[in-house]
C-alpha cells in the first residue's frame, strides 16, 4: 500500500504528545511497563527521559520530534507491516519514522523479549 501525500502530511503534523498516552495505554494493558517504553523510545531516537517530556511538554509535531532525534543505526532492521502498511516501502522519511516507533511499541505490547525489539540478538 502505497501511502498519499496527504497521509504523510497529516502524520507529519500529529503530535507526539497526543499518540504518547494512547502507546503508554497500548504497552500498560499488555502487561509491560512505561519504563519498557521508553526504553524503546530511547534505543530508536536518542532522547533521554528528560528530552522526552521536554518534547511532550512542547507538544512538538512528529516531523520535528524526529528532526530533533538521532536515528539508532540499526532502526533500518524493523520491518513488517503495521497499519497495513509494508514499513521498508515507505518512501517518506518522516512516516517510516513513525511507523518504526508503532511497530517497536506493538513488539512491546505483544511480548516480544526487549533484546528482539532492540534488534540486539
């Protein structure tokens, strides 16, 4: 599925700050903790827990949440889909972004062992 321009604008716009409960929620139901979440969070961007609340406190687009992270090198190892769509076929940057941080955060939820979802072993 490929995905529109107005499908990456509107994702591009959202902020952080209104997805970040909805993956606490996601996470908490399933059992796993909002410190496994950020441990998650971390490992892909780079932020420390201070940074993170910054960014949430500022209510910060995800296009400017991801200009501001530092991208884990091994971020191009998370594939899959997730939301119907094939993540190592998007070809906008700021939308592959997001849909690395969603397919990390359904890992957590589902169990996965953290140094699978850390792409560590």
């Amino acid at each position: 599925m490929k995905t529109t321009l107005e499908h990456n604008e509107r994702i591009a716009k959202m902020t952080f700050a209104s997805v970040y409960p909805l993956y606490i929620a996601k996470v908490e139901r399933k059992k796993r903790t909002k410190e496994e979440l950020h441990q998650v969070i971390t490992w892909l961007t780079g932020f420390d827990n201070n940074t993170l609340q910054q960014l949430i406190d500022e209510k910060v687009s995800f296009e400017t949440f991801f200009e501001k992270a530092t991208l884990n090198p091994n971020a191009q190892l998370i594939t899959g889909v997730i939301c119907g769509y094939r993540i190592e076929e998007i070809e906008n940057p700021i939308t592959k972004q997001v849909r690395y941080l969603d397919k990390l955060v359904d890992e957590l939820a589902k169990g996965r062992k953290m140094e699978k979802i850390l792409r560590t072993a």
